[in-house]
C-alpha cells in the first residue's frame, strides 16, 4: 500500500514504545475466528499448509524493493512452471504472467504484489529478514515485508495449485499475474503498459486480497464500491528571498510564505469538502534553510493527498495550486517568486469495487464460511493499484477483499484497551501468517471456481 518513502524510513527508526501507532479499526469483528474445515477445499488447504508455510518464511525473510523483485519472481516461476501454466516473465519489468487455459468460458486475473519495504524488520521472529540495501534515492536501509506481500505470495501459490489440481471443475482462463512495485504505485500500470491486455487474454474478471492490521486473523473484510483512496504526491516549491535573519525586512522568507501555505491547505478538507466525501491533504515533510541567522531562499514542502472520485482529487489539486498562489501573493511575492506545484506522476488511482459483484462475491464467502467470519467494512484512505486493472477496461468485474491477521489474543487484548496494534508498514507487524495463507487460499479459490463454474 502507498506511503511515502520518507514515511517509511521514518517508521523503521521507531522504538517499541512507537509501536502503539494503531491502525484505526473499520470496524467491529468477531472475537473469536478460527479456520474452515468444513469444505473441501479447506481440506485441503489445511493439507498443504506445512509447505506453505514454508514457502512463507522464506519470501519473508528475503524481500525486495519496489523494481528489484527479480529473485523474488524466479523462485515463483519456477512453481507455476512446475503447475504447467504458460509463463511469461519480466511483464512491466519483473512482473510475471501465468495462463491456463481449460476451454470456453470468462477469463480470471488473480493478481499478488511482490515488493517490500525500505523498513528494518523489529518483530523478533526467528525468520525475520535481516536485508540491507540501498534505495534508488541512495539511502540505506533495511528491508521487510512490513505490508504483507510475503502472504499474498504464498496465498497466489496455493491458490494456482488448488484451481490446477481441479480442472475438472472449472472452464475458461486463468491469468495468475505476480505484479511488481505496487508499494510505489508503478507496478500495475507498467504491466498494463506493457500488454498486459493484450499481449494476454483479457480478464472478464479479476480478484486480489490484502492482509489486514484492524481485523483479527482469519475475518474476512469487503467493501462495495470505493475500498481505497487515490493517492497523490504533490511538492510544493516556496520562492523566496535569502537574507541575515537580523534584518528581515531585507528578505522575502519562504519559511514564513511556507507556513501560511501549511495552514491554509488545512480548510481544503475542513472548509471546502463535502464532510460526506473523505478527503485527507497532509504535508508530511517541511523543508527549509541551514542556520539559525540565515533566512533561507526557498522551501520544499512535501505532501499526501487522498481522496476517492477523480472529481474530488482534482478539486483537492487544484485547490493546492490556489492556496500556494494565493498566499504567495498576500506575501507581496513577484510573479517570478511564485510557488510551483509539481504533481508526481507515480499517482496511484483508487480501488472500485463495483457494488453487485461485491455482493456476489461476499454471498459466496459467506456461505463457504461459519458465520461472523466475513463482515463488511469501512473504505479506507490507503492506496491500492490494483484498482488501475479496473480502471483500464471498467466492464471488468473486480473486487479485493481483506483477510485478518490480528491474533485473536492481541485483538481481545487491543479492545480491552490493554495494548496498540501496529499498523500496517510497521516494523512490529507479524501477521499470524498461517490463518491469512490458510483463509485467502480458500477464499481465492472458491471464488475463482464460481466464476469459472461449468453450465
């Protein structure tokens, strides 16, 4: 999911204390959660977990950056090979696509994201990834699959598995994609660059599921219609005038113009958005000037946007570029002073669950599962482009879904107010692996051998 690098470099640096960061809870779930043993297919997920697990513990332990998932994708490669579906790799530059084809019907995408995070790994676990890199900004860092990808993986695998053991159970195409970079909002939209749709059967449908912080491990999370937000970086250029800090009035200060840019973007949400549209504009970095007497010539300030319409993000932008004119020129700033407002191009659309189809979909899992184990949950602010498969072709029927992680103990615990969960892209966050692999494989399945079922 999208976070800024800063933010992430920012959080492998906490202590166990910052640990208590909690995600906020969508909402209420059962207390109690246990796998499925009543289907087949739960059967025999349960069956091959042990191997799982396995294959688990040795993604985690070895992730890698964002464009960088090339031994990540070849150990993969080497099972959906073994499965007998017809690969291709670097699709979008490590991206991976594996077709089967079992006769006349739709064409599923399932798609798994492979990249980690520039975060040092603090969980404690035995396996855990003790990675050094470097990023591409040349800052060095550890590496960990602080987002849950090292699941989605293990989930992908299981699930290729179990849908080519059971051809006789199902016609049309499977497109499994392994799709790199999503934690820098490029990995999708590379591969939809590179063919995706076409140099590859096209998808009638798609699914992917996340793991979740907020539910506990084994609940099942769906959201009809929006499920996450878009997401833009924007950096906002302050021009000023340098100058002694003991003489001011010769100077034009970009700390000061910065500052009230800071505090008008604050009534973009609170003052000009719809209460009943979520938006979220946050500046997450300030930077500016080298010495306590020096008033610097510019400033940088870095922020996050979010909303969820195409309409409301670019209300939000636009409003950006107004406010940072607007207060340059209370400022007295010339024209060639003005603040310049730079939009990053890796912007990561939001995640549309069409309505009925998630319905549909959140039917069957509730009929597969005991009750309490699939709940509807809230949209949340996170980003996600999986959605951009959507967006690309939108009679697409798509839905992701949520899979718990919290342990039922630490969830009893953080709702008896005891402890914080960490959230998602902490270094604490240590899903409980096997219900997350175990439930999403039994999902992902039955839902795949609905939309493949035979007339």
């Amino acid at each position: 999911m999208r976070h800024t690098l800063a933010a992430l470099l920012a959080v492998a640096s906490l202590t166990s204390a910052a640990a208590a960061q909690t995600e906020p809870a969508s909402t209420a779930v059962p207390a109690q959660a246990t796998p499925s043993a009543q289907s087949e297919i739960g059967a025999a997920v349960a069956k091959d977990m042990d191997a799982m697990m396995t294959l688990y513990r040795d993604l985690h332990a070895n992730p890698e950056l964002s464009l960088k998932e090339v031994n990540t994708a070849a150990k993969l490669v080497k099972r959906l090979k073994a499965l007998k579906y017809d690969v291709t790799e670097k699709v979008g530059g490590t991206g991976v696509v594996a077709v089967m084809k079992n006769g006349t019907g739709p064409t599923l995408l399932i798609r798994a994201d492979m990249d980690g995070l520039p975060v040092v790994e603090q969980t404690g676990l035995d396996f855990a990834s003790k990675v050094r890199t470097k990023t591409p900004e040349g800052v060095e860092t550890g590496v960990m699959h602080a987002c849950g990808h090292d699941t989605h993986m293990t989930a992908f695998i299981e699930t290729a598995q179990l849908l080519a053991a059971r051809k006789d159970d199902w016609k049309g195409t499977l497109v499994m994609i392994l799709q790199p970079a999503e934690e820098v909002g490029k990995g999708a939209r590379d591969m939809l660059e590179d063919g995706l749709y076409t140099r590859f059967p096209r998808p009638t449908h798609a699914l992917a599921f996340h793991d979740a912080a907020n539910l506990e491990a084994g609940v099942i999370g769906y959201t009809p219609g929006y499920a996450l937000a878009n997401v833009d970086s924007v950096d906002i250029d302050v021009k000023g005038v340098g100058g002694h800090g003991a003489y001011p009035q010769t100077a034009k200060d970009p700390i000061v113009l910065g500052s009230r840019i800071v505090g008008t973007l604050q009534t973009l949400v609170s003052r000009e958005q719809d209460p009943q549209d979520p938006a979220v504009v946050t500046v997450g970095s300030f930077q500016a000037g080298a010495k306590h007497n020096i008033i610097p010539d510019e400033a940088k300030l870095l922020l996050t946007v979010r909303s969820y319409s195409d309409e409301t993000r670019q209300k939000l932008i636009d409003g950006i570029k107004r406010v940072a004119r607007g207060e340059a020129i209370a400022a007295g700033m010339p024209d060639d002073k003005m603040p310049v407002v730079s939009v990053k191009d890796e912007f990561t659309p939001s995640t549309y669950n069409p309505p009925e189809f998630a319905e549909e979909m959140a039917g069957l899992l509730k009929a597969n599962f005991p009750e309490g184990r699939v709940v509807q949950t809230s949209a949340v602010m996170g980003g996600e482009d999986f959605g951009r498969f959507y967006r690309a072709d939108k009679s697409i029927k798509s839905f992701i879904f949520w899979v718990g992680g919290v342990p039922a103990d630490k969830m009893a615990a953080a709702k008896a107010g005891q402890i914080s969960l960490p959230s998602l892209h902490s270094p604490f966050w240590a899903p409980e692996a096997d219900k997350v692999i175990a439930t999403a494989s039994e999902a992902m399945t039955v839902l795949a051998l609905d939309i493949l079922k035979k007339d």
